[in-house]
C-alpha cells in the first residue's frame, strides 16, 4: 500500500440517507401494513358528506393513536428500566430489533463506557471506523492513565472494505526521552492514520477527550482498581483526595494541563507536526535539549497469512504478529487439537498491561487499536507541566507481546463471508489465546449465531478479547468475559 498518496475515504452508510432503510433491509417492504387513516379511499362513502365514512376514518384514527401511545408507552419504560454495560437497542425505522451487540451501520467497543459512547457520536455525526476509533483511542488516553494514553506506544490494525487494502500502524521504534522515561508518541501516531484515512476534521476528534480532561471525568472500576494496587506515589494532585489517599469509583477526575495540550493540538495542526509542543514541553520541564528525532510511527501494509476460509491479517515485527501467524499455521498444518490457551509461564513473567479497543461497520471496514504504557501507570512519572503519564518503554525495551490484532477476511469468492476482528489485552500469552480463538471460530463459526463470542468466558483469568464481525449486512461486537467491556453503535 502505498503511504505517500492522500487521504483515502471508503465508502460508508449515512445515518438516516434518503432510501436507505429500503436499500439495506431488501427483504421488507415499504407498504404500510395499515391504511393511512388520513388518506382518502376509493369509496361512494368516502364522498363530501358521506357521514358513515366519515365517523369510520375518525374511529380508525383514534384507535391508531391510542395503539401509537400504548406502543410508545411501553417502549419508554423498557428504554429506563434497561440496564448494564451495552446501550439499549433500539428498533429502525424498519420496525425490526436484533440481539444486543448487532447494529444495522457500525459500532465501537472498548474498556470504557465514556469513550465508546463518544466514539458513537462520531459515527453517527458521519464519520468512519477510523474516526470513531481513534476519538475513542484520545479518550481513554484521559480516562485510563493506568493502561495508556499520550505517553504509550500504538499498534493498530485496519481493514479497509472498499479498497480490500489492509493497513498496520505502529508508533515507530521506541526512543528515550529520559533515563527510564519513553518518548511519547500517541498524537503523531494518531494522528497519522487519521490523515491517510480518517473522515471528519481532526480537531471534531478532540473536542470529547478536551472536554473530560477539563471538565472532569468519573474514576470508573478498572481505574479504581489500579490506584489501589499500584497506589498513587507520583500521581498526585491528579488522581489523588486532598489527604493524599486515591480516588475511589465515582469520584471525580480533571486534568486541565492535558487539556491544554490536546486543545494545542487541534489548533496547531496542520501548521506543527502533531505532538511538538508536548515534546517541547517535556524538554523544558526535564531540562533537555530536546530528543534528537521525533516519533516516526509508520503505515505499512498488514502481514498475510492465506487459509482456507479466506485472509489472515495481523501485525509485523516488533509486535508478536509474526509468532501469532506461526502459531496458527503450525496449528492448521497439525490438523490437531487447538493450542492451550492459556499455557503455564516462568515465574519471572509480568504482566504487560495494555488498553485495547475495536470498531467495525456494515460494510466490512475493521480498525484495531491496542496501546500500552508497559507496566500499570508506565514509569509513574507525572508530567507537571502536561499531565501526561510516560511511559517506561524504552530504546532497549523488548518486542512488543502485547500488540497482535487479528483480523480474518472471507474469501471474496464467497458471498455469505464476513470480517472477523480478534483483539486482546493484559496477559502475556496473548498469542497463544488468540489462536486458540481463531482456531475455535474456524471449527465452528459464529457469524450466522449473532448471540455471542467464540470464546470461553475468561482468558487466562485476567485478561479481555474483544471481537468484532460484519456478517449479513449488519456489524457485531462482543467481548470475553461478556460484559466486561461497553460497546455502542446505531
């Protein structure tokens, strides 16, 4: 694929485009199941004056509104009883439903409510799996500072179903800032697979993460759940009460620095590359120079792997794309049993941990992103000055085990294939889950069953896989374990 061109937009739905519903749903039709009360009928009775035709329309139309407010009623109250971490869903116009987890255009999943509903928005404001992923991607960049943000390292994944192109994204080789601190390089890495195939402005990306950062935003479980752990050494005022104890769930977040950074961002550019003024922040605050080079993340075509039931796509080298597609061909030359998923480690393993998230719509186009910090908060260093967590990936950092999103391509050949995304966070056998899940779809596919994911209900105990599909005209998303993960679309 070629990086230098410019920007590429697929094709996409338009919320609510004229003849829309009718193009998409073939097999329904558009003749209104109960005459128009309001619409004249070909009657003698039907005449000026005709009083029986007369009480008759007005009969008929009371007894549909009332029907209408019954209807609307019970609707209403099914809407505000609903609860959990998945969006109600809510009928088309067409007048039909589907299982939670399945949407007529596109829908986006990732560790946090907030920022799947913000990526929602920005489908539904007309922008494409790249928007919605990457505004998601920004938010959490606020909301978990825990798993990733400005300072983590990027990888990510994208199909493109108008083109058949297929596209990874890295941040490029990791660099030091400091003695122990990365170099950050979310914005430029962001930034750049919005430029080659984002849809709407960069700046509409920013406004959301602009506003939690300045506004505040609630401390939710996960985040919660780090803070306890890892306590809050390094990390006050910003997550952090007045008497230096950490904020529990439901308390209330700001961090007006970072807002102030990611605002700059969006006014800077196209003038500044994205992420200058926080390098030349960090500079002046670490007392620096500056690094000798900035970020230099790169878009390069996906590695392939042919099967049987269509194309394997993955990541390259650093990440563990390359072990992932060995793993599944050995796998698929044994004709064996599946790998164990969750094989024993050497007590000197940590855990990386990793933030994670997946869009998709109708027509096919899949984005991955996963992103990570290394360890639970990175280095621990606060940046005064930006309220950016760094992390401590460095130059002499290993491969990255916690980057390999999948994506499975039906042959062209077939009309019923459909897209199958697999992305996985927070184990350090995440390869070797991801096969094991790969290999029980193929054995089994679950496009059709549009009830749930392939997979058992945990990984290894601790870690999430999130899996996207488009299968029928319509996008799904679940998550393992189910419900650990709030997913959106329309």
């Amino acid at each position: 694929m070629e990086t230098t061109a410019g920007p590429v937009i697929y094709q996409k739905l338009l919320l609510w485009e004229p003849n829309l519903e009718s193009e998409e749903e073939g097999e329904e039709t558009s003749e209104p199941l109960i005459p128009d009360p309001w619409r004249p009928q070909e009657s003698p009775r039907n005449e000026v004056g005709g009083l029986p035709g007369t009480w008759a329309r007005l009969v008929s139309a009371l007894l549909l509104l009332a029907v209408g407010f019954s209807l609307a009623a019970r609707q209403l109250h099914a809407g505000g009883g609903a609860t959990g971490t998945s969006d109600s869903v809510v009928p088309p116009p067409s007048g039909h439903s589907h299982h939670p987890g399945v949407y007529h255009h596109g829908a986006i999943i990732s560790p946090a409510a907030t920022c799947s509903h913000l990526g929602q928005e920005l489908l539904v404001a007309g922008g494409n799996v790249v928007d919605a992923g990457v505004g998601a991607a920004l938010c959490l960049a606020v909301v978990h500072p825990h798993a990733t943000g400005l300072g983590a390292m990027f990888w990510g994944l994208f199909y493109n179903s108008s083109s058949g192109n297929s596209t990874a994204l890295t941040s490029g080789p990791v660099q030091t800032l400091a003695p122990g601190l990365g170099l950050p390089s979310a914005l430029p890495t962001l930034h750049l697979l919005h430029t080659r195939f984002g849809r709407l402005p960069w700046p509409r990306l920013l406004v959301g993460p602009t506003t939690l950062a300045q506004e505040g935003f609630l401390v939710d479980t996960p985040l919660a759940r780090a803070l306890a752990a890892e306590g809050t050494k390094g990390l006050c005022p910003l997550l952090c009460h007045t008497d230096g104890t950490p904020l529990g769930p439901r308390a209330r977040a700001t961090n007006p620095k970072l807002a102030a950074v990611l605002n700059r961002s969006a006014v800077d550019l196209p003038l500044a590359p994205a992420g200058d003024a926080l390098l030349r922040l960090l500079a002046r605050e670490l007392g620096l120079e500056g690094p000798s080079a900035g970020p230099m993340p790169t878009l390069e075509p996906a590695l392939q792997l042919p099967v049987a039931q269509g194309m394997l796509l993955t990541t390259p080298s650093p990440s563990a794309g390359p072990q992932l597609l060995a793993l599944l061909q050995a796998a698929l030359n044994s004709e064996g049993p599946s790998p164990d998923p969750c094989p024993p480690l050497p007590q000197a393993t940590e855990t990386p941990v990793s933030s994670v998230l997946a869009t998709v719509d109708s027509s096919g186009s899949v984005l991955l992103l996963t992103s990570s910090l290394n360890g639970s908060f990175g280095s621990g260093h606060l940046s005064p000055s930006t309220g950016v967590l760094l992390s401590n990936l460095v130059a002499n950092s290993a491969p990255s085990p916690w980057a390999c999103p999948l994506i499975l391509h039906g042959s062209p050949d077939d009309t019923e294939a459909g897209v199958l995304g697999l992305v996985a966070s927070g184990t350090p056998t995440v390869a070797s889950v991801m096969t094991h899940t790969l290999l029980s779809h193929l054995a089994k596919p679950q496009m059709q069953d549009q009830r749930g994911p392939t997979e058992s209900p945990s990984i290894c105990g601790q870690g999430t896989l999130l899996q996207v599909a488009a299968h029928a005209e319509h996008a799904h998303v679940y998550s393992v374990p189910n419900g650990c993960c709030p997913f959106q679309g329309f």
